[in-house]
C-alpha cells in the first residue's frame, strides 16, 4: 500500500498536479473570502470600529501582548527541535530563536512562508556550515510540527464542541464531530507508526528521518502550546458579550488560520478575516474588527518591524566584522591580500 501511494505521488509530482491543484484552491479560497468580506463589511460604521480600538482596556492589550510573545517564544522550538533532529547540535539556541522568529515573522507578512521564511532561514543558518538541502530538512520539520499541533487542537477542539466549526464549515455537527474523531485516530496512528520502528521519508541527500514516537508527543505539544497561547491573544481583544468560551474561540481561530495559510495571502489577509467575521457572526461586528485590528498589529506587524530591524543589524555587524578581518589581513601580508581584495572588488563591479 505505501508503495503505491509513493507511485501515486511521484506521479503527480511529475504532471504537476500538486502544484495546479494548490494554485487553484489558493484562488478558491480567496475569491470567497473577498465575497463573504464584501457582504459581511456592508453597513459597518468604521467609526465605530476607531472607537472599539480606542476603548479597549490598555491591560487587555497588554495581555494579548504577553501571550503573542510567549506564542513566538514557543515557535523558537520549532527550529531548535528542527535543527537537532537532522543532526546539528552545534547550532546555539540563540540562533535557532533568531532564524525561527524573523523567519515566521516575515513568512508570515509576505506570504509564500515556505519560500519566504526559507530564505530567511538559509541566510542565518549557512553561517554555521548548514546547506539548502539542511534548511530544506529543518522547513519540513518545523512543518509537520505546526501540522502536528494543528491536528491535535482541531481534532480535540471540535470533538468537544463541534458546534464551533458549524459556523465556518456549515456542516452539522455530528458530522464535524465525526470529522475530528477521525483525526484524533489518524494521529494517534501516525504516532504509533513513528514508534515502532524509525521511519524515513525522501530520498538521497533529501532523506529525513521522522522523529519517533516520544519525540512526535514532543512536537504535538509544542504545537498545541504554540496555538493555544495565539489562541489566547485572540480571546482576550474579541468582544467579551457574548461570551462564547474559549474553545469556541480557539477552534475557529486555528481554523482561520489555517484558511488564511492556504491561500497564500499575507498575513492570510482577508481570507483569515472573513473567516472570523462568519465563525464568530454573534459578536458585534465593529468591537470584532477592532480586536481583530489589533490582533494584526501585535501578531503581524509588530513582530515583522522587529524582525526587520534585527536582520538589518545582524547585517552590519557581519560586515563590519568582515572589513576588520580584511584590514587585519593587510596588515599582517599586504601582498597577497591586497591583490586577493582588488580581485574581489573587480569581481563586484566596485572597482
């Protein structure tokens, strides 16, 4: 059986159906989104969505502050996990959280986050002697974990309260019940596949070996935190009338989510928005766009200025380390290392 599902994907991986059948349901997704946004935003007094901004509780902001940073210090792990998973225990924590943070961040505003937060990654990580195909391994890895924990969240999430992805899926809600016992299974037979014997996926040089059992309910976990403290952010700026509970709340915030990484958008711009609008149709839909505004500013925003200014630092500071070691070079054998830095200026068009 695995090995006809290699055939089949190696199949379309050829006639790239893969990638056609993304770039159409990324359209898909966002063409809804524009019509659900347009008829949901019909009639709302953005007035009184300044006010809904300004009458929030500074302590509130605060709080979604807190737990928008501790979601962000849970993604470190993400890579520190990645990164010691192919083998690369030399790479320091510190580099883990900067290649992790800046590269989620900006993925995260620029969208295409694979191709996006990869460069990122590979640009910090090569300084410590790691290649593509090791960036490529540790992308993959972090992956599955965010999937992992995505799994977890919604699976348990919506078993115990179905009626919360009703609102989105428009399914009843024994059928989304049934849908999230499903996945619950599924992970827990992936787990147990992962740990009774060491699995591989790939080929060659691409090759990565899937973290085992123990280590799998190390990522399920990571995950699962990661969500609930993003989660948490968002319950804290909605409205608090009704107050719908926060699992309602985190259910349809991970499904939004996960419709907003779908479509590619950035930050799932729109997509992620008309999703919340329609999940939570019970709140007051000025005082929801206000928290959501905010949400966007301390999630996306925010982050993505720090991120940017860090890279940009880091930059300088290379290359101001750079030019010391040349002009040490020189001093010590000015032969050689003049003529090897006009070779390199010539190269570069500066001369």
């Amino acid at each position: 059986m695995l090995e006809a599902i290699r055939r089949a994907m190696t199949f379309l991986r050829q006639k790239q159906v893969l990638h056609k059948l993304g770039v159409v349901i990324s359209v898909a997704v966002i063409g809804i989104a524009c019509y659900v946004l347009y008829h949901m935003l019909r009639g709302i007094d953005f007035n009184e969505v300044i006010e809904a901004i300004k009458s929030t509780e500074p302590s509130q902001i605060a709080m979604a502050a807190l737990f928008v940073a501790a979601g962000y210090f849970t993604l470190t792990f993400y890579d520190l996990f990645a990164v010691r998973a192919i083998g690369h225990a030399h790479v320091p924590y510190r580099i883990n959280a900067l290649a992790a943070f800046t590269s989620y961040s900006i993925g995260h505003n620029v969208g295409a986050s694979v191709f996006t937060g990869g460069a990122v990654r590979y640009r910090i990580y090569s300084a410590y002697g790691l290649n593509a195909i090791d960036v490529a391994k540790i992308c993959f890895l972090a992956g599955l974990t965010f999937w992992l924990g995505n799994a977890a969240v919604l699976g348990l999430g919506i078993s115990y309260h179905p009626e919360a992805a009703a609102s989105i899926d428009q399914l009843p809600p024994w059928l989304n019940r049934t849908l999230a016992l499903m996945i619950i299974v599924g992970l827990v037979g992936y787990v147990v596949w992962v740990w009774t014997q060491p699995r591989v996926v790939g080929r060659g040089p691409w090759t990565v070996v899937l973290p085992g059992g123990p280590l799998t309910l190390l990522q399920i976990a990571i995950g699962i935190i990661d969500l609930g403290f993003c989660a948490l952010a968002m319950y804290v700026l909605v409205p608090d009338e009704p107050n719908l509970g926060f699992v309602v709340v985190a259910v349809i915030f991970v499904s939004a989510t996960l419709l907003g990484f779908a479509s590619h958008s950035p930050g799932g711009l729109g997509v992620f928005d008309a999703a919340m609008l329609v999940g939570l149709w019970q709140m007051d839909r000025e005082e929801l766009l206000g928290g959501m505004l905010l949400f966007r500013v301390l999630y996306y925003l925010s982050p993505f200025v720090i991120s940017v200014i860090l890279l940009t630092f880091r930059e300088v500071i290379i290359g101001a380390r750079s030019k010391r070691l040349q002009q040490a070079a020189l001093k010590l054998d000015p032969g050689p290392a003049r003529e090897a830095a006009y070779v390199r200026e010539r190269s570069d068009g500066t001369a």
